[in-house]
C-alpha cells in the first residue's frame, strides 16, 4: 500500500476514530508546542483552563523562538543501510502523504507549523535517511506500520530546531521573579537598619542623610545622576574622606558599609533604570541604608522591605522656605528679573531662548542634560556668584535634580514635555505632578539669597494648567523595576546555547513572572547594544557586562566606540591612554558652532564610557586616571563653548547649521483644556530629539499656527502632510458634492497646491 493511500485512509476514518487520533496526538504535542486552538482545541482548553485554576505558566509567545537550521543529510560513507534492508524509497510516492497527515494540524501552532515545514523539507533533500525512519517510512508504504509512527521522529526533529521545547519547565524556574530578595543572600545575612527621609524639594532631607554617610567609617552613595555623584566626592574630598569616584551596583557580591545611602527612591519606578534603584535596596550591604525621596514611595519600599523582614523608620522633612504659584505669566522676556530661571523641554528651545535673552543686552547661564557635570557646576556657579553679570538662567528639566541654584523665580517656557513610553514611542503630554514640584522646588533655596521661591510660566494660558498640575497628588510608586541578571542570563544560554543574547532577553521577558510589587523594566537599550555587538567574539558575560553600559543610543560617535571598545577587547588588545587619544583624534578644537559643541559632548561622553568599562575590566582599561585628567581638559573646552553659546548659535544660523524659529508671541497651550487627550493622540515613532523641517510662515513676523504646532512637538512634519492631504480629498468630494447638487458657489474652487491657503 503506497503512503499516499494510507494517508487517505487515515482521512477517512470514522470521526470517532478520528478524534481519538488526534486527541492522542495533541496530548504527546501540547507538552512541547503548547495547547493548540481550532480542531484540536477541545482537549488543550480544557488543560489549560485545568492549569490555569492550578498557578500554570502563561503560554509563551512563540514568535520568539528562532528556528535552527537542521541540514539534510548527504550521501553517507558506510551507504544507505535503510534501503539494503528494505529498498530505495520513491519519494515522490509519499510526498503527498506527508503533506496530508500533518494538514490537519499545521494551522494549530506556529512552532509546529515551523517543525512540520523543517521536517518534510529534512526528509525530501536527504540523500540517505537514518535507518530508523527509512524503515518505517517503508512499513508505512506496506501497511505494516500506522503513519502515527511517524510522531516520534518528528518530535525529535522539532526539539533539534527548538531547543526551547525540550527545557521549558527550566527556563520556567530560571526566570522566576518572584522572590527578588533572595537573589542576594549577602545582604540577607546583615540585619539593616532601613531609614527613609521623606520630604519635598528644598526639605533638607539629602542634607541629613549625606551628613550620616560623611560621619561613617565605610560608606557608598548611590545616585541617578552623574553630577549629584561627581558633588558628592567632591564634598567627600574636602571633608578628608578617602573617597573612589565609582558607583557599582550589578547584583553581585557586594562590599559591607556602615552607611549606604540610596538618592531619589522613588525612582525605582522607572520603566527603563528602576531595576539599578530595585538592586541597591535589596542588595547594598550596610548597617544602616538611607533612602532619600518622594513620600509617594514610602508604602512601597515597606512592602518590599516587609518580605525581607526589615522595619523602615520614616524622617518626615518639611520645605524650609515658602514657594507659591504668581497669578500672572511673564508674557515677555522684557519682564526678566535677576534670578530667573527659563527651563525649557528641548535643545532648541534653549538655543532660541538664550539668543532671545542676548539680543535683549542680558547675560544667561545655560545648562542642560548632555553637559559634562563639570560644565554645569561652572554654569551654576556663574549664575550664583553675585559679583557676576549672568543673572538669568536657561536650562531643561536637569536642574532638578543635584544642583544648588540661587533661583528666585521659574518660569516655565512649556508644559509639553517629549518623552519615550514603554514601547518605545514618542509622547507628548504634560508633566506629571512629581516632574513639576521637582523643578518648581529649586525656587527659594534655603541656602540661597532668595528666601521665598515663585512659580509661573511664559505664557498666561499655561498658568491655569499649571496650578491644576501642582493641586494634583502625587500618583504612589506601587511597583519596582527588574532586570535579569548575568547569572540568570547565563543558565538561559545553557539551555539555549546558539541563541543571540537580544534574542534570549526577549525570550527571557517573555518567560518571567513577577508579582505584583514588581515590573520588569523596558530592555530596548539592552537589547540595541546587544545587536549592535553580536558579531563581535566575546564571552556570554562580558558581551552582557558591555551591553549595561550606560549609552545614548542618539548619538553615533558613542555607539561606534562601543563597538570598537569590543572590538578591541575581543582581541585581547588593551586600550591605553594612547590608543584612545588616537581614537578620538586629540588634541581637540575649540567649537566653533552648536554642531562642534555637540561634537565634542559626545566624545566626552565617550570618555565616560571608557571609565565605566575600566571598573569592570581593569586590565583591558589600564588607563583611567590618566583618561580622567583627559576628561577634565575636554571638560574645560566645552565651558568655554557654552560660554560663548550665543555667538556659536549665530554663527550656526549663519551657516543654516542651526533652524531656530523667531520666538514666538502666542501661547503654546491654547488647547490647553484638551491638552492630555491631544497629547496622546500627536504620538510619533520618530526618534527623540530628530530635527523637523517645519514649513515656512506666511508672515515672517508671527509664525503660522502649523509651524507653532510643529515647533511645540505637537504635530510632525509627516503628520502635517497627512493632514494636508486629508483636507484636500474632504475639499474635492465637497466640490463634487456641490457640484452635483448645482449649488457649487463661484469663485470657491482652490488650486491643488495652496500652502498659504491651507
């Protein structure tokens, strides 16, 4: 009996046979491929809805699992042992016999889909078969054999191409996630005294905690930004402490303190790095751990701290100096007075302000994110030194965190602030109420010559939003943010061993199960490093290690040195002082405009990267005292750069390296009421920080509306086309409409093309 008759046989058995085939099938696949819908599906709904009743697993998403490549078998040296025991198999015999015993399952699951497609293809371009499916591919074609025969080598097949379903239950176990605090038993073994500062802004509560830690035998300062930790060694080396100017906190075996401090905790909810807040909290061996932050944290931390069997005492701190809201806008940068602060949401608000404030005959300070710490401590500086004529301060959001700035007054030039989501999309709404007090709070410092701080924003329309924003409470922080570890990472690859490390942290996500307390945070940086170094021959934890190193991902020169970084290590070559100096072609320029200052931030933030790799791979980065002394050098030409900043705008207007709009006279939030909704209607996938061509004003005097919404963020060039495209079709069916009707008026058609119009 040929194989393609027994396939039809197979068919037409009676239903009841039938189903009891398949349900026998589905019972040895669901183990492997998971239950299977459709047809096959009244048997796996019932498990699953038996497994889920019971705690099972979620059913893992298949689209991860990367197919290997099985090879057909050539012609073999010892010959076809299969057909000298029977006979050459005519494959065009059962070719179609194949194809219709598994049709009837194929749709069910797309890894047995995938498997099926493997398989057929594995035994049609082999030469020679292993003897044990040879034979029963002929018993088959004799009738000796039932074509069920034929499951086990298939399941063997499928378990070659994916590994993954041959250690399911392992990978389970490997990224449970449930019980983060016993990752780290060092820390489990000290009995710690959790002590958390609560307060706002300007409440004194950091001060306490540093003065525990300046006071300590041993102590470690954990921070979210790379100038509160370069204030704190410098603050450490004046007071005499032998301090190193590193933070590490990696989930490792940790060094034992006296006194850890952990700033901003609240940040521990952050969906791309509150898995490095998570770590410090459980893992940091100390005596006592001070945690400083927002009271919207304190019911989480307790939580966490209750499964570790640790009491928090909580210090509640009040602002030392009053603040309030004005009822009236600045309007005008006529109306500056010394000790303003303009903080903007963008670079190139920056630029168009700080040449606004110029033009006006007044000096500014500017200071913003991707400034080296040092810069900003010399901005801060000059706009605090009362002898010096810099009396305005223009900066971003970066000033609320780590800076002491005599502020009298903030103003808010937006309330819009562009920020990436978990999915790695661009929004656009306005910022949250922790954001606003965060930055509202610098006005009237304590230590300050301005004992009373004030509130306000450029444009009256955004006042009212802004007393809504500051009303509101401030949302709690209910979860902590996770990570997986290199350890975890590694048991992962054991069992999946030529799978791509971008690859295994998705499949790793995809696996986890965390409670409720927890999140697993967003790995799109990981996983960007990891591809962008996957070539590159390196050992499983090292090529993990490079790839938490802390890039901006926007900026190419950063991302081709880590490359090269790999590269180098790769080759057993070590990076000195000499190589890298060649690498980034010292001695360097002073900028001679804002893409040269650009430029040169982004060497500097190589250097940093080069220091973050010298504390984990001292031998290959030897030297890091002597790239630290570099980075002090770099630092001081890029102060002078921003000291000049005015006259590098100007010459990059001229030049047209640089696109500033004139500054605008007219609210940016006139749809203020529907702001929120808008907001999450304008969201982009272009990438933050990308220039937009906007289109030319009518009048150069006022900016267009379109050009005010696309300066904003609010629309996006693509978007603006849509739209123009869209009013035109909605003109032209109106047109018809009209003119079938015979009451198209004269003299309202429009040409094709009338931006001015439009």
């Amino acid at each position: 009996m040929s194989f393609s008759r027994c396939a039809l046989l197979w068919a037409r058995l009676p239903a009841g046979r039938q189903a009891g085939h398949r349900a026998a099938i589905c019972s040895a696949l669901r183990p492997h491929f998971g239950p299977f819908p459709g047809l096959l599906g009244q048997v796996s709904v019932l498990a699953t809805a038996s497994s889920s009743a019971s705690g099972g697993s979620k059913i893992p998403n298949t689209s991860l699992f990367v197919p290997l490549t099985v090879k057909p078998q050539g012609p073999s040296a010892d010959g076809d042992v299969g057909a000298e025991l029977t006979r050459p198999l005519d494959k065009s015999e059962w070719r179609q016999g194949v194809v219709s015993i598994f049709s009837f399952c194929v749709s069910t699951a797309r890894l047995f889909h995938q498997a099926f497609i493997s398989f057929r293809n594995y035994i049609m371009q082999s030469h020679s078969l292993d003897v044990d499916i040879h034979i029963v591919l002929n018993d088959i074609c004799f009738g000796a054999a039932h074509v069920d025969d034929l499951f086990p080598f298939f399941l063997r097949h499928a378990k070659q191409i994916f590994p993954v379903l041959d250690c399911k239950d392992d990978l389970r176990k490997i990224s449970d996630l449930r019980i983060p605090p016993n990752w780290y038993p060092d820390a489990r073994a000290v009995q710690r005294k959790i002590i958390f500062h609560s307060g706002p802004t300007n409440s004194g509560k950091t001060y306490h905690a540093i003065q525990k830690y300046f006071s300590a035998k041993s102590g470690v300062y954990c921070g979210p930004l790379k100038l509160l930790a370069h204030e704190i060694f410098e603050k450490s080396n004046a007071a005499g402490l032998t301090v190193s100017p590193r933070l590490k906190c990696n989930g490792a075996v940790m060094a034992y303190y006296e006194v850890a401090v952990i700033d901003e905790i609240q940040m521990i909810r952050d969906p791309a790095r509150g898995w490095a807040w998570t770590r410090a909290l459980l893992g940091l061996c100390a005596e006592e751990v001070h945690l400083c932050g927002e009271p919207a944290a304190i019911d989480l931390v307790t939580e966490l701290m209750y499964t570790t069997g640790e009491e928090v005492e909580v210090r509640d701190y009040k602002r030392l100096t009053p603040i309030s809201v004005l009822d009236h806008a600045l309007e005008s940068l006529d109306n500056l007075r010394p000790g303003d602060c303009i903080v903007c949401f963008s670079k190139n608000d920056i630029y168009s302000v700080s040449r606004q404030i110029e033009i006006r005959g007044l000096e500014s300070a500017v200071i913003y994110g991707s400034l080296p710490p040092g810069t900003k401590l010399a901005q801060a500086k000059k706009f605090n030194d009362p002898s010096d004529p810099c009396k305005i301060l223009v900066a971003t959001d970066a000033i609320g965190m780590g800076l002491n700035l005599s502020i009298r007054r903030i103003i808010f030039y937006s309330l819009i602030k562009p920020s990436i989501n978990e999915k790695g999309e661009k929004e656009l709404e306005p910022i949250t109420t922790s954001q606003a007090l965060q930055i509202a709070g610098r006005a009237g410092r304590f230590s300050s010559q301005f004992k009373e701080g004030e509130v306000t924003t450029m444009n009256h329309e955004d006042l009212s939003l802004l007393k809504e924003i500051l009303k509101r409470p401030v949302d709690p922080v209910t979860a902590a943010g996770l990570h997986p570890t290199a350890e975890q990472i590694e048991m992962f690859a054991y069992h999946l061993p030529d799978t791509t490390l971008s690859n295994l942290i998705d499949i790793f996500v995809d696996f986890s199960q965390v409670d409720g307390q927890y999140f697993v945070c967003n790995m799109d940086d990981f996983k960007f490093s990891a591809e962008l170094i996957q070539h590159i021959p390196l050992s499983l934890r090292v090529r993990y290690i490079f790839c938490t190193a802390p890039i901006n991902k926007k900026q190419p020169f950063v991302c081709s040195s880590l490359l090269q970084f790999a590269r180098q290590y790769s080759r057993n070559e070590p990076l000195t002082f000499a190589w890298l100096r060649r690498y980034i072609k010292w001695p360097l320029l002073p900028p001679r405009n804002i893409k040269d200052l650009m430029d040169l931030e982004a060497v500097h933030d190589v250097l940093d990267l080069y220091l973050w790799l010298s504390y984990r791979f001292m031998d290959m980065f030897p030297d890091a005292s002597l790239i630290r002394d570099l980075q002090k050098e770099l630092d001081g030409i890029i102060q002078d750069g921003v000291h000049n900043i005015t006259k590098l705008i100007k010459v990059s207007e001229k030049h047209k390296l640089l696109n500033l709009e004139s500054f605008p006279s007219v609210s940016q939030s006139r749809l203020s009421g529907t702001l929120k909704s808008q907001a999450r209607r304008t969201r982009g996938t272009k990438a933050l920080g990308s220039k937009a061509t906007e289109p030319p004003s009518a009048n150069a005097g006022e900016l267009s509306l379109a050009s005010r919404l696309v300066q904003q963020g609010l629309l996006t060039p693509d978007m603006l086309k849509q739209l123009e495209k869209e009013w035109m079709t909605q003109q032209t069916e109106r047109s018809k409409e009209r003119t079938e009707s015979g009451t198209h008026p004269k003299g309202t058609r429009r040409k094709k093309k009338e931006p001015d119009s439009d």
